[in-house]
C-alpha cells in the first residue's frame, strides 16, 4: 500500500493569510484549511498616518485573520533581484512587525516575493484582465503568489517558509540576514 510521502502533504493543517504590502494598497490572500491553495480575498487601502496608535488597515488585516481563524499569516519581502534588502523590504519589515503585535499570538513570517508583482500584472493581462481594472486586483494576484510559494515551499521542504517575525523589535538571529 502506497502512503503519501510527507512532501505531498501540509506540515501544518490550517488555514493561512498572505499579505502583498504596497505604499498605497495591501493585497490579501488566505488558503483552505488544509493549505493547499491561495485565494484572493481583498485589497485594503493603505491608511495616508501608518504611524497613527490605530491604522485601519492594519486592523482591517486583523479582522480578515480573526475571522477565517487563521493559524499564521505570510507577508511578503520585496528584495532585489541579487537578493538585497532595500527600502521596500524596511517597509514590508515594519508592516510586518506592526501586524505581529496586532494578531498575536498568530506567527508572521516574511517569505522572499521577488517579482511576484510583475508575475500578477502578467497573470492578469494573459486572463484578459483591462490595465486600469488590474490596479483594483493585482495587490490580491500577488498576495496569492506570495502565499502559494509559501504553502509549496512547506509542503516540498516540510519546514514552516520565510523568517519568523518577532514582536519586540527584536531582530532576528540569522547569520545570512541581510541590510
């Protein structure tokens, strides 16, 4: 009788939100419950104060993890194509550990989203989907890719994808963690 190698199955059974940040919109995406498959779920716009004591977006994010109960929540690193950090990825960083102290105790961790934007832009044009109605759905298109990568990733290596954010401010202790 043939079992299923662990690399076909999820490590960890339950479902997970992406999270594609921009300056302007956040795209989310949440998988089923047994994290095989991405889905979009909204676009949120951006709050114009990220600093105010409480961003509507992030709480916006927070309700979406909360209500489909979430077990953890992928935010996606916009590095270079050499694999450099730049002001893109601070950003996503900060987000990122802003939305940590917000959902805890659901995990955030940051997964590599090199050109996953460009990959939604290209998905969208060959599905037929006009230039100025792809701005409303492409934050959401690259959520999904970033949260797809992610599910394959923990499915082929059967380790948890990206870097754990921690609360605190604390960085993490990676000896190949990049500036």
């Amino acid at each position: 009788m043939n079992q299923p190698t662990s690399a076909s199955m999820p490590t960890r059974p339950g479902r997970r939100v992406g999270i594609d940040v921009g300056s302007v919109r956040v795209g989310v995406a949440a998988s089923d419950p047994a994290a095989l498959l991405a889905t979009p779920v909204v676009t949120v716009s951006r709050d114009a104060d990220p600093t105010a004591p409480h961003p509507t977006d992030l709480d916006e994010i927070a309700a979406v993890v909360a209500e489909l109960e979430a077990v953890e929540v992928v935010v996606g690193l916009p590095r270079t194509l050499a694999g450099d950090e730049g002001a893109a990825a601070e950003a996503a960083r900060t987000y990122a550990g802003r939305l940590s102290e917000r959902i805890a105790p659901v995990p955030v961790r940051l997964v590599d989203e090199r050109l996953t934007t460009v990959d939604a832009h290209r998905n969208l044009r060959a599905s037929g989907v006009e230039g100025r109605r792809q701005r409303s759905v492409v934050d959401q298109a690259a959520a999904v890719l970033i949260l797809q990568t992610a599910l394959d990733a923990e499915r082929s290596s059967g380790r948890p994808p990206g870097e754990l954010v921690r609360t605190g401010g604390r960085k993490p202790r990676t000896k190949d963690r990049r500036r």
